[in-house]
C-alpha cells in the first residue's frame, strides 16, 4: 500500500522536479560539449588533471620534480614533445626536504627560480581569534590552496610527499578517495595540473594500484607514473620514468635519464634524457640494487626524522610510518634499534591513561626508571606496562594504581601493540 499523501500535497500530481527533498541532478549528453586535453607535456602532463609520480625512496622523484619545474618554467622542449610553450608559473610544497635544498635541486635543474613560488605551512587563527601556522592538510585545506592558484595563477603545483598530508588512515580507500578527489578538483576549477609524489609500498609490483597502500590513490589521479632503476643497465645508475595509467592515449615510450651532480650545490639533476621502451610492470617488479638498503634501515631513518623536532603521539607517528608504506611490524624493531622512549599521558583530573608519546632517548627529560612530572609512570620493557614511579619502587608501589588509574588495581592497558611485537626474523 502506497504512504498517504502529505498535508497539501499530492503526489500523484505533482511533477518530477517538484517533488520536495534531494534529488539527482542530470545533464542530457548531447548538451555538453567535447573537450580535447590541455597539455604541458604531450601526453604526460595535462592542465586540470590531477597527477602522481610513484617510486622507491631515493629513487629520483625531487631530481625528476625539479626537472619538470625547470621545463615548465623555462617553457622548454621535451624529448618526445619538440614544441616550446610560455614560461609558467609553478608552486612547490615539499613534506621531505627544506627549502634551501629544495631550491638547490631547482637550480641544479635549470629552473627560472623566479617563476617558483614555495609554499609552506597555512596561517590560521585560532577559536580565541589568534593568529598560529600549522601544516597544510587534505581534504580540509583545499579551499586555501585553490585561492592561492587562482592569485598567483600557478599552472603546475608539485607536492613531494603528498601522502603525509592526508588526515586519517592513508590505506582506507574512502579517507583517500575523498582527500584525492578534493585535490583533484582543485586542478579542475583552476586548471592547474597537480603532481603528487609518493611511495610504493614494500614489494609491490602492480604500476597501477602500487601508490602507498589503497587503490584509491591511482583511481583518482588521471594520469600516473612509476619510476624505477632501469633493469636493462648493469650499471645500475639510468632511471626509466613510464606512464602507468592515464585516461589519455598514453605516450608510446618512457623517459630514460641519469642523475648527474652538481658540485655548487651537492645535489643531483637530470640529464642524458633518452626514450626507453621498459614496460611500467617490469619497472616494479625489478630487483633492486645490491647497494639498497634494508627496510628497517630506511625505518630508523624516517623515525629519526619524525621525532627529531620532538616528542609525538603515538598514532601520529604510526599515520606518518603507514602513509610511507612502512609496516606496523617493522615500525616496531626500528623503534627498538632506536631506543624510543615511550612516555605515557594521563588525564590530570581522573589520572587514567589517555595515550602514549614516542621520543628519541637524547629528546627525554624523563628517562627511563626516573620519576616524571605528575607521577605519569615509566616503562618497563621486561613487565610490557607502566607502574608509577613511587618511593617503594614498582613491585612494592602496585598498591598507588589504585588511585592513579582511576580505582583499578590492575596495570593500565600495554602502549600499542605493536612496541611489543616480536623480534624473530628480519625485515
């Protein structure tokens, strides 16, 4: 039985667009006219499209970043592309590398540096109307970029690191769907094309799904390339950069190049362009160099990096590690090669445990087994949990979790499992 008809309406007799609530909006195909892409780069790069550049760290992107900035800055032919364009205007945010060695890279490469605009944190005020920075962010800062594009009228945006400014879990498909599709159409109202830089995760050898952890990533972006040590020289020192996916016709060869060095700066730019015909699949799955080193190596590194500003909260740690494409398992045992000192944080009013902060050892006021401000607890590595640091020392002060941790005589819940996983094996 159909539901009765509202107050005043009825339903039966009113037409469709009049019909109160949501509805679907539609557009009849033969009324929107046909566009042909707009390019920078025939077939590589187009304006209004969102981008990505995948590959292994230390593999060449920033080199190839700057390559790009300096061709489009300087309105240059490409090797497969002989037409020369206007000079443009170009923004880069880098989440990896200062802006001093950033704009070394740029001038390594050849780039108009006056035609470069590098961009940093968002300045923002806060509840009480005071100004502070604080970094840029998807999807909920895509208004800010989009405005600054439009007054600056940059035509290529280079983002090196974009998974790190993603907010959530850089492997859920719809967090990253929803921050691409943002950025995506930022690129499209301001015909502005986007280029990501990102990382495969560990082993993966699929060109088109291989950015971080989530399909999402290369569903959205237009066009996407990989880039890989060439598998066909001994030498290991020639780079094939390839398209991998796009929704154009795809070029019908890669970019082959090495990385020179610049001894002005110490940093490496591209040179010895050449076309190569090894396929984006074989680029993935290929062995890496002898010389690369291990993923528990590149871990510590990453971690030092990240809390070597300071103390973090655990999960901002782990979203960092996660977004890199660096596993929960090897996050821990770098963390112990570190000696990363895990502090715990409780609530002042009822002391019960509200989250856990990761220092590197030379970063903590509180060491290990010494007393903390507010009695908060250390850790202990052999008992995997916090006791307060009381006069008696831990066994003899179980009696003061009682007040501490909220009316319960047992130990408070272990940080994330993963500082206690198991040691067997390698990474």
């Amino acid at each position: 039985m159909s539901p009765a008809p509202r107050d005043g309406f009825d339903e039966d007799e009113l037409e469709p667009w009049d019909h109160p609530g949501p509805r679907m909006m539609s557009t009849r195909a033969d009324t929107i006219t046909p566009s042909k892409p707009v390019w920078l780069w025939e077939r590589w790069l187009a304006t209004g499209a969102l981008h990505l550049i995948v590959g292994r760290q230390g593999g060449g992107k920033s080199t190839l970043a700057a390559w790009l900035t300096a061709q489009v800055t300087m309105g240059r032919a490409y090797p497969d592309d002989p037409e020369c364009r206007e000079h443009c205007t170009v923004a880069t945010l880098s989440l990896e590398e200062a802006p001093d060695r950033l704009v070394a890279r740029l001038l390594a490469a050849g780039a108009d540096v006056a035609r470069v605009e590098v961009l940093s944190d968002v300045e923002d005020v806060d509840d009480e109307g005071r100004p502070f920075r604080r970094p840029w962010r998807l999807p909920k800062d895509c208004s800010v970029l989009e405005t600054f594009i439009r007054d600056a009228g940059v035509r290529l945006l280079i983002v090196d690191g974009l998974g790190y400014s993603i907010v959530g879990d850089s492997h859920n498909y719809a967090v990253v769907g929803s921050a691409l599709s943002a950025l995506s159409g930022v690129a499209e109202r301001t015909h502005c094309a986007i280029v990501g830089l990102t990382h495969p995760p560990k082993g993966a050898s699929d060109p088109v799904t291989a950015a971080i952890g989530s399909t999402a990533w290369t569903a959205i972006a237009r066009i996407v390339w990989v880039l890989g040590t060439d598998p066909e020289d001994e030498t290991e020192q020639r780079r094939v950069c390839r398209v991998s996916k796009t929704n154009y016709r795809a070029p019908d060869n890669g970019l082959g190049f090495t990385i020179g060095n610049d001894e002005r700066y110490e940093c490496g730019y591209v040179t010895g362009l050449r076309p190569s015909t090894v396929t984006a699949e074989v680029l993935m799955s290929a062995r890496q160099g002898e010389d690369e080193r291990t993923e528990r190596e590149e871990t510590r590194d990453l971690l030092k990096s990240i809390l070597t500003a300071g103390p973090m909260d655990t999960p901002e740690v782990l979203k960092i590690t996660r977004t890199a494409g660096v596993s929960d398992r090897t996050v821990t045992r770098a963390r112990g090669d570190l000696g990363v000192i895990a502090t715990a944080r409780h609530d002042p009013t009822t002391g019960r445990l509200i989250g856990w902060q990761l220092s590197l050892p030379d970063q903590s006021t509180s060491p290990l087994g010494q007393p903390l401000p507010g009695c908060v607890g250390a850790l202990d590595l052999n008992r995997k949990y916090m006791y307060p640091q009381c006069p008696e020392g831990p066994d003899e002060g179980r009696g003061n979790l009682v007040s501490l941790f909220g009316g319960s005589d047992r130990p408070p819940p272990p940080e994330d499992d993963l500082f206690f996983g198991d040691e067997d094996g390698e990474s």
